[in-house]
C-alpha cells in the first residue's frame, strides 16, 4: 500500500553554473539564471510503501513522518535562499530535479529502521512543473 | 527521473460516428453530441523521463515548451478539433482519440534527449485521460 503525506515550503533560488559565463548559463536554465535570485512555493509529496501494521493498521505513523519531513526538508529550506544557506545547494545548482535528488537522501537515511520504504519524491516548483524521483541514478 | 509538465488549450468537439445513425449516436454520446459542438479548456500534462545530465535536469524546459507549443498547442488552440486538426479525421474526437494524436504529434517531432513517457489530458476536472507512451524516442 502507498501512503503519501505533503508539504510546503517557500524558497528562492538560482539555477546557474559558475563555470559557464551569464549567457551560457542564461541560454540553458533561462528566466532561473537571474543572479539575484528569485522563489516558489515548493510544494512537496513524499510516498512511502508498505504493508500495514497487523497491530496499529498503519503504513508508517504520519506524526512521525511529519515530523521527519518538517526535520529534513522545511525547517532547513523554508523561507531560505537554497544556493547561500542550504548545503549542498552552494556547489549543486538547485534545480527541481537536484531539489528532489537532495530530499529523497535526506529522507532515505531516516526511514532505514523501518519496513515501510522510500517510493516516491514528487515535487511541484509550480503547479505546471514537478518532478518524481525514485532514488534510480 | 521524470519531470511533468503543464499546459491549456481551448478547443470544441462534437462525439459523433458514421457508423451509427442518428439516433444511435444520440443515445450513445448524449449532449456531447450536439450537431453544433461544444468546448472545453482542455489541460494537457506532457511527462518526459531520463537520466537528470550535467546542468542537473532531465530536459531543457525551453525546448520542451517550445516543441509542445510549436507541434501540439498551436494547432489545437481555438479550434475546431473535428474540422481543423487532419490528425483526428475519421476519428471521433474523444479526448482517448485526442490524447493519442497529441502523442503522436510529439512523436514525431521529437529530438529531446529524455524519453516521452507520458501524455495525460483532462477534458474538464472530472475526466482525464492518460497513455503511457512505450515508444523510445530519440
């Protein structure tokens, strides 16, 4: 059974490279490359897989996955500028894609101890853009 | 990793087929069979798949926007799709019909290095439609 639980947070970011020059990094990540930054609401739903608990009749106890999600995910990134205040956002440009790459290992190294697995990081930069990760390279 | 995204179209329709009669088709398709047609915004999410590359994406937005506006949203937007879309002649225009053209015309066109994995069209919020695409492209 998939169990699935959201969350939100407001960020701002630059997607650019700092090898490349202004109008390479312009041509391949457009609008995103403006040096001063600029944000979204990042809208996050984390799916985790498992059978239910023949005691408690739960997947994964979603206090505890709250928990960890707000631990992991929006009291480090919420309200912040990802590429000066969230490692490893200084040296990986903060795309969706590496966004999502970086939540699913945060999360991944919480979630070992319990049967229940890691299936799905699916995260909105906007309502006409998201991303689902796996954890496949 | 797969990364989706959204776009809008208004078109109208008619849900009609000559191989039933009138009133079969009447029965069959109900107010959708309206002989003068009717419309909707149609919201059509295009899913793309692949290896996330240097610049860490799994495509280049610009050209997938550019490609889906160019080959699908231009020709489909404020039309009729019974008379001005060649794709869907002698087809029905059911939003299952439609969803395959729209693979189609992406198909056809593509030269993006991720994969279309997945076309999915809502005709309003009630209905969707969706088609996993298995073809590989380029």
């Amino acid at each position: 059974m998939l169990l699935t639980r959201k969350a939100e947070f407001s960020a701002s970011h630059v997607c650019a490279n700092p090898a490349l020059t202004p109008v390479q990094n312009h041509a391949l990540y457009g609008a995103n490359a403006n040096p001063n930054g600029h944000g979204h609401n990042f809208v996050l739903e984390v799916t985790i897989e498992g059978d239910p608990d023949p005691v408690t009749g739960m997947v994964f106890d979603l206090r505890e996955l709250k928990e960890i999600i707000n631990q992991e995910v929006v009291d480090p990134m919420d309200h912040r500028f990802l590429n000066y205040e969230v490692p490893p956002f200084d040296r990986v440009v903060p795309t969706t894609e590496n966004i999502a790459i970086e939540i699913w290992n945060r999360l991944q190294g919480r979630l070992t101890a319990s049967p229940a697995r890691l299936k799905n990081v699916r995260l909105f930069e906007t309502a006409d853009l998201y991303v689902d990760y796996g954890g496949e390279a | 990793m797969r990364l989706s995204r959204r776009y809008r179209f208004a078109a109208s329709h008619r849900l009609n087929t000559d191989a039933l009669t009138a009133e079969e088709n009447a029965a069959l398709y109900g107010k959708c069979n309206n002989p003068f047609g009717h419309g909707h915004d149609y919201v059509v999410d295009v899913t793309v798949e692949g290896p996330v590359d240097a610049s860490g994406q799994v495509v280049d937005r610009q050209a997938l926007d550019w490609l889906v506006r160019e080959h699908v949203l231009a020709r489909l937007d404020h039309r009729n799709l019974n008379c001005d879309v060649p794709e869907l002649r002698g087809q029905v225009a059911t939003t299952e019909n439609l969803a395959s053209t729209v693979a189609a015309m992406l198909t056809v066109r593509w030269d993006l290095p991720a994969r279309l994995a997945r076309v999915r069209i809502s005709e309003t919020t009630r209905n969707t439609f969706e088609l996993e695409t298995e073809l590989e492209t380029k």
